[in-house]
C-alpha cells in the first residue's frame, strides 16, 4: 500500500544549493510519516545550485525549476499547487526544522478545528546564534507586526480559498500578509512553545535587509495595511490601543536601559579584576600542564613494555557449523525451512513456513551525508557510558566486542570494562593490551559474580546515558547513533532496539524483530534483553544490579527501570549481534540452570514490589513465565451472545459455557436477531429453564452486529464486566473466563482476548495486527495448535493493539465510556477493530492471553462476503477504519515491527 501523503514541505530555493542537503536531512529525520517534499528553483543563477538540485533523488522529493524569478510568493504557490498534501509547510532552502515538528503540528490542527495556523519557538544559527525573540501570538500585536514565522504548519483547503500567497507583495513579507488571510477567515493561531525551527542568519538574508530599511518596512506596512482594510478598519481601536501600549513599553525600555549601563560599569571593573587573577592562573597551569606531559610520557613507555609481553597466541574452540536447535527451542520457533509446495496427491501445508528466499540477511548500515550531518548537528550529544563486565572470554570474542565499540558513527562514548578476576591469562593479557583513552578497565580482587562485576563497571560511568553489553558479542556502528536520534527527538529515558544472533564464523541469523513497549509481555518475557539505553539518573533512582537474581539481572533492572521510566522508545532495527556460544543462553537455555528459577523470582519479586496479589508459574518453554493475577471480590461477568437460528450452534456454545466453566458468577445473554426457525425459540425455552443465568431477548431490527451488543449491554448488562461471545464459540479450557477476567479486573486494562483455534486445532486468533492486508489481520493465523510461534508469542501473555469481539471481555464502565460499539460506520465488519483501538486511545491497554482457549467455527452462521453489496458494505467499512485510524494504519501496529511482512499473518520478515 503506498504511503498516503498527509504533509507537503515546500521549499523555494535561489542559489542556496550548498544548504539544501542539510534542509532535507531535517525533513526526512521527522517523527512523522507520509511527508512529502517539493522544492521549487526560483530561476537560480549558481550553476552549482541547479546541479545539486538535479542530483536529487528520493522517493518522495519533487523538484521544479521555474523559468524566471517570481520571488518566494510565485516559488510556493507553484509548489503548493502540485502538492498532495492535506497540510503545508513553507520552509525555507537553507533553514531546518526539529524531527518532532511536523507530527507535534499535525496533531494540533487534527485536534483543534477552529486552528489555522500553527507555529513554534525558534533559534538562530549560521553566522548568528541566539534565540529569535519574538513576542507570543496575540490578535492585537499582529495587527502592528508580525510574530509568526515563514515556516508555520496549515491547511491547503485554506491556502485555495484565500488564492495563496500574493505575488504582488514588493518586498516580501508575503507570509505575513497571508497569515492576515488566514486570521480574516476565522482561523486561530496556536503556538507550540517549543523551539522545533532554526533559521539560518547569512549576510544575505532578507530579515537584515529588511531591518536596515526602514522606507521598506513602511511601504511594506502600507501594502499590507491596503490589502487587509476590512480588517484594520474593523478593529480600528484595537490597532491604536496596541500602538499605544507599544510606545508605553519602549518608554519604559529606555529607562531600564540606562539602569542597565550604569549596572554593566560596575560590573566591567570587576571584570577588569578578574582578568588579572585568571593570567596568574594560567602561568600556574601553564607549569602543572608541562609536569602532566612528562607523566604520559613514562605511562607510554609503560604499555610498549606491555604489548611486548602480551601472549598472542590464542586457544581454537570447537564451535557447532549452525546454530543448535537447544536455542531455536528456547525462543519458540523452529529453523527456516522451505516450504512444501502442495500436490494432488498432498493435503498442503499444515502451518505457514519461512521459504527460501525469505531468510534474513543483516545488511550493514551505509554512513551517508544526512548522517553525517544530523550528528554534527544533533543538539544534544550526550556521553553514553557502556558497561562490559568481562570473565575468561576468548580474547578473539572480546576483542570483535570492543572493535564493534570503537567502530561507533557516534564518537561521544566511554568503555567501562571490570573483568571479574579471570583466572584466562590471555584474557587479562588482551585487557592490559588496550591503549584507548576512552576504555576503562578495572580488575578485581575477588570475583563478585555477574552482578557485582557489572556495578564495579558502573562506577567507572560518567556518561548521561548507560548502555550493557556482553564480553562477546558486537553492536552495529549505528547503534549509539540511532539511541542518541530518539534522544534528540524524545528526550527519551529507556531506549531499546531490535537484535540478531551471530554464531562462531561470523554467521547472522534469527533477528528478533521485536514489538514497542509491551509491559504485559515483559512481565512474560525478557524480551528487550539486547541493545539498551537509559538515563544514568534513572539507574540512580531505582539502585544497581542486584546479586540475588544474576543470571536474570538485566531482566531484574529492566522491571525496576520500565516501572519508573516515563518515555520507553524501541527502534526497530538490528544493532546487536548476539554471540551464539555453548556458554551462552542464547545457544543453550540450560547453559546457566540457576538463571530459570531466577527469573520466576525477578518476576515474584516485580508483582509484590508493584502491590500485586498474584502468583508467578513457568509458562510452556524456558525463561517465560505467566502472572497469574487473584480475582477480587468474584464480580459478575455479563456474556452478550447475539445469534440469527443455527439452533445446533447456539446448543453447542451455551452448554459448553454452562458444563466446562469453573466460573460461576456470570449471566447470559442471548439476543435473537430475526430468528424464524421454530427450533430455535425451543432451545432458547430449554434453556432458559436449565440454568436461571441463561435469559434470552429478541432484537429484530437489520442485521447490526455493533447495534444488538449496544443493545444488550445498555438494556440488559448487570455485570461488573461485559464477555462478547460469537454464538460459533465452544468452550475448550475451564478457567477461560478467569484468565481473562484476572486482566480485565485491572485498572489498565481495556480489552482482554482469547486463544481461538479452527475446529482442526489451527489458529484462529491471537491477537489483532493492525496493518496486515493494509487493514487488520490475525496473528500467525493457520498455525498448529501446538506451535509456539514467533519468539513464544503464541503461549505468551501480551499487549496488543485489538483482538476480536468473538471472545472480548472488558470492563462494563469502560464499554460505556467509549460509547459501545460503532453502530454507524461499523454495522459488521471491523467494529471490534474500531473499538479496541477507540480504548486504546482513551489510555487503556488491550490484551491478549493464551490461557483463555476456545473452538471457533468462524463465520459458519453469517457467512461470507461473497454477494456484491456484501463486498461493496465491507469496503465502505474498511475506508471508515482507514479514515478513523489513519495514524496507526499509515505509522504501523506498535507491538508489530515493520520489519515483519505486511502481506501474510504468519510473522515472516519482510522482503523489501
């Protein structure tokens, strides 16, 4: 599906051809997506400047050279008539904006309507670097000046009806006079107050003539004055009050300006003081400098005698040709295979497969000019401290360690190394080899084990960020600069990014392509483990390593950091190669025994630290566990079941709820919509006198999926919880309705889903991917019931975006608060999708859990969408869910990863 165009950039540009590349870097580095970039050539003279513009290649950039010279009020208006954009954003050849930019305006003029117009602070750089001061947006100060820059987001439909910017304007100012347009239509002006724009200062720009001119500005002033008389005339004594308050505050300007004077001859005495004790220092420090140079001196001589005596010669291991299955095990999912073309003589493919062509090739990242560009520029360039305790590693493993280290695109870095009292010879040799100032190395007198070795590295820290890292794994070159990216544009405290594993020959395979924050699926699973970044003052808040749970410390410091961290950032990209050696869990999860019932503990110890009265057990496979959470005060659970006859199913569903479920506080509620078949109203007679919680209720009104569960909760509902139920379910597991009301019970959570499986024990639903076929789609669909899935996702508790109204259960109060089910836009199709995201959006998490697990026997009592109004239906319904939650949709399902396929259910990496 391409890309839906949301916001158009357009830049004029006339000889600044030199700057131009930085421009865009700082457009394609914005958080949001669907942007695209026209440049217009205003009849440029610099034969370098057209050439660097005809060079331009990129999937969203246009370029346009105009003929003659119209001036910027001609370059936008062609711009803006070729853009696809529903907003625009003039921006200048060589000014740049934040990466947050964008998105923070989009989100203001979707939210407010009545906004037209939306701008930010902004700085200074080039050849002057100060903040742009200008006085906040009011209506009466922009009558007399104007406060809003070039560069400010709105809306194309509003550029049409006022005929765009006037090209008649005789010496600029053109954005000014059409932000008066604006402001005549009625649109409101919103600043975010932020400094996201950066105005370059060059002897040439337009802003220095125009202030050295003071005839200009008045005859500016006069032409903006005469295209907008309606306006000043209309708000004539607004004009002059404001004139007035102006002439009041440079009156009073003055006066504070000669106090100031008097003020800056006191203090330039002082300064003159100063100045004679700062060269009496510096003749000191001019002599402890020359004493520091002779102690380098004998320190260098020290380590030639060093290297000398370093042992080189280092022992082979015996490594496995590929990766053992031992690992593959320990993360839930079999090697790649081919799959099996099916014949005549075949029953096909049971389970979706990986094929050939879809293996994973780690592709190394190219250091290109906008890199280049956003790290000279990145505002903030903090110091990242990473942390390496080190025991008895092959110096080969170690020494691939420390190059991927020293390899960093992002050069504001320290090593902090403790080596744990290794008994290797070789492996300390290697450590007292190491000349780089930036690598620090402690050795220890005892060895104080995992935890105690990683916290006498972190005292050798003195970055603002802490990253950890094995003895013998890699990191990408790219991995500090993308952590310092979400820096910049988030101000982030707990980064982590995506993962592979790297066998003995150099070999990448098995990426974790893992999903953004899921608090519910790390309580289940250490799945951030590698590569991580956080703030050094939140280390400091919640306490170092803890000793108890090595072996699961990481796992143990990740609870305790994510439960104080108020921005959690993932980067979907591979910047850690994780070494696959026998010694290791990544090859072996029982290469360290202990760490299994350590990490049951480190999760014990989170629910109790977190006031949760729950248990923790060993899920299905080594190192994941499930929470099992105590139900308070037996609520009770109203199950809505609309049904139209199929008296067999409705038999089959209700009986297996009433003789399987060991829940017994619930209700149900089955609504007949146009039922005709006789049979039916028998049963439904039965079985209202075989159990008193089993009433039924007649809705016979159009088909509405959405409108008869509004129905039944707004009319019938006595429960604390509401328990959506397709009348094709059949009950599997007891305790389902417990497993999924030990979720719903909790303040967070929304919407709580169940494991449905096909009537041949393949996979129904796990889960609702928002995106798959360009819509929605079901996670690892047609997969064996036994299948563990893509890293155990199938046997693991996890958040998610939606899950199926088949088997939905969520809290009465919180079904009201979002208004129920879309009964409008949604009648059938994509209602549950619709309304799971609508409580996402009110700030609960949806949820999917395995141990809810029931028979489906999907749409064999609707049916498909195979008649034309049918099809055409369920495309208006798919067009409403893409206009209503076009964010997501464009921007991708945050506990997905893009780089997963967007064309199969089956979690397979995407090609392209």
């Amino acid at each position: 599906m391409q890309e839906k165009v949301i916001t158009t950039v357009v830049i004029p540009c006339y000889n600044d051809g030199e700057y131009i590349e930085e421009t865009i870097a700082s457009i394609n580095a914005q958080s949001a997506s669907g942007i695209e970039i026209i440049i217009v050539d205003d009849a440029s003279t610099d034969l370098k400047t057209i050439e660097t513009l005809k060079a331009l290649k990129q999937r969203n950039l246009k370029v346009i050279f105009l003929e003659n010279n119209g001036g910027p009020s001609v370059a936008r208006n062609s711009a803006i008539k070729e853009a696809k954009g529903k907003y625009i954003l003039p921006l200048d050849a060589d000014d740049k904006i934040a990466p947050t930019y964008i998105k923070k305006a989009q989100k203001i003029l979707n939210e407010k309507n009545e906004v037209g117009i939306v701008y930010c602070e902004a700085e200074l750089f080039g050849d002057k670097r100060d903040k742009w001061e200008l006085p906040p947006y009011s209506f009466p100060e922009i009558l007399t000046g104007n406060m809003i820059f070039a560069t400010a987001l709105f809306r194309r439909a509003d550029w049409k009806v006022v005929g765009g910017y006037n090209e008649n304007m005789r010496y600029g100012n053109e954005d000014y006079d059409f932000w008066l347009s604006l402001i005549e239509l009625g649109r409101e002006v919103y600043q975010i107050p932020e400094t996201l724009f950066f105005y370059r200062i060059k002897h040439s720009s337009r802003t220095t003539e125009l202030q050295s001119n003071i005839e200009r500005e008045i005859d500016t002033f006069e032409q903006i004055f005469n295209n907008h008389k309606e306006l000043y005339l209309k708000n004539i004594r607004v004009f002059f009050k404001t004139i007035k308050e102006q002439q009041n505050k440079l009156n009073n300007a003055h006066i504070d300006i000669i106090a100031l004077h008097k003020e800056l001859e006191n203090k330039d005495n002082e300064i003159k003081k100063l100045h004679t004790r700062l060269s009496n220092i510096q003749e000191q420090a001019g002599k402890t400098i020359e004493y520091a140079y002779s102690i380098i001196s004998l320190r260098d001589k020290q380590i030639e005698v060093l290297n000398s005596l370093t042992i080189k010669k280092r022992l082979k291991q015996k490594i496995k040709k590929y990766i053992p299955d031992s690992m593959l095990n320990l993360f839930g999912f079999t090697p790649y295979k081919p799959i099996t073309i099916p014949t005549e003589e075949s029953e096909g493919i049971t389970e979706p497969n990986y094929n050939k062509t879809n293996l994973y090739i780690y592709k190394e990242p190219k250091f290109t000019k906008i890199i280049e560009n956003n790290l000279k520029y990145f505002r903030k360039q903090p110091k990242i401290s990473i942390v390496m305790p080190v025991y008895n590693v092959d110096p080969k493993w170690l020494d691939l360690a420390i190059k991927s280290v020293e390899a960093q695109w992002y050069k504001n870095w320290e090593l902090c190394i403790a080596d744990d009292k290794s008994t290797n010879e070789n492996t300390i040799n290697y450590l007292k080899s190491l000349n780089n100032p930036k690598i620090k190395v402690k050795f220890l007198n005892k060895n104080l084990n995992i935890s105690g070795a990683t916290n006498e590295a972190l005292l050798l820290a003195t970055g603002d960020y802490i990253s950890l890292m094995d003895n013998d794994d890699e990191i990408t070159p790219d991995a500090l600069y993308e952590m310092v990216k979400i820096i910049n544009q988030e101000d982030a405290d707990f980064i982590y990014s995506d993962e592979d594993f790297v066998d003995t020959k150099g070999n990448y395979s098995n990426p974790h392509f893992k999903p953004d924050w899921s608090p519910d699926l790390l309580l289940t699973h250490n799945y951030i483990t590698h590569f991580t970044c956080f703030k050094k003052v939140l280390l400091e808040k919640v306490g170092n390593f803890n000793s108890e749970f090595d072996g699961a410390q990481d796992y143990d410091l990740f609870l305790r950091l994510t439960e104080i961290a108020n921005k959690i950032y993932h980067i979907p990209k591979v910047l850690y190669h994780w070494r696959t050696l026998e010694t290791s869990t990544s090859a072996n999860s029982e290469a360290k025994p202990e760490a299994l019932e350590r990490g049951r503990k480190t999760v014990e110890n989170a629910i109790k630290r977190r006031g949760i009265d729950g248990t923790v057990e060993n899920a299905n496979i080594n190192h994941y566990f499930r929470v099992k959470y105590k139900i308070k005060n037996n609520p009770l659970v109203s199950i809505v079941i609309p049904f139209k006859d199929k008296p067999e199913l409705l038999d089959m569903c209700i009986n297996s709820i009433l003789q399987k479920s060991t829940y017994s506080n619930f209700e149900i509620i089955g609504v007949s919509n146009n039922s005709k078949d006789k049979s039916t109203f028998a049963l439904m007679k039965e079985l209202e006198k075989l159990d008193p919680r089993v009433k039924f209720y007649e809705y016979n009104e159009p088909f509405n999926y959405a409108k008869i569960n509004n129905y039944a909760v707004d009319n019938f509902a006595k429960g604390e919880h509401i328990l959506l139920l397709n009348n094709d379910i059949e009950v599997i597991s007891p305790n389902w309705i417990e497993a999924m009301l030990e979720h719903s019970q909790r303040e967070k959570i929304g919407c709580v889903g169940a494991k449905l499986y096909y009537p041949d024990n393949t996979i129904q639903h796990a889960g609702i991917i928002i995106g798959l076929g360009g819509y929605a789609g079901h996670s690892h669909k047609m997969y064996k019931r036994d299948s563990c899935g893509y890293f155990n996702r199938l046997n693991a508790i996890q958040n998610v975006s939606a899950v199926t109204a088949a088997c939905l259960m969520v809290k009465k109060s919180i079904y009201q608060e979002v208004d129920g089910m879309d009964e409008v836009k949604f009648k059938v199709a994509y209602n549950d999708v619709d309304f799971c995201l609508r409580v996402r959006e009110k700030g609960y998490l949806n949820i999917f859990t395995p141990y809810a697990e029931l028979y489906h026997h999907e749409s064999i009592s609707r049916g498909y969408e195979t008649t034309p109004e049918k099809i055409a239906r369920f495309q208006t319904e798919k067009d409403a869910l893409f206009e209503r939650h076009k964010e997501i949709l464009t921007n991708g399902d945050p506990y997905y990863n893009p780089n997963l396929t967007q064309d199969k259910e089956d979690f397979s990496i995407c090609l392209n």
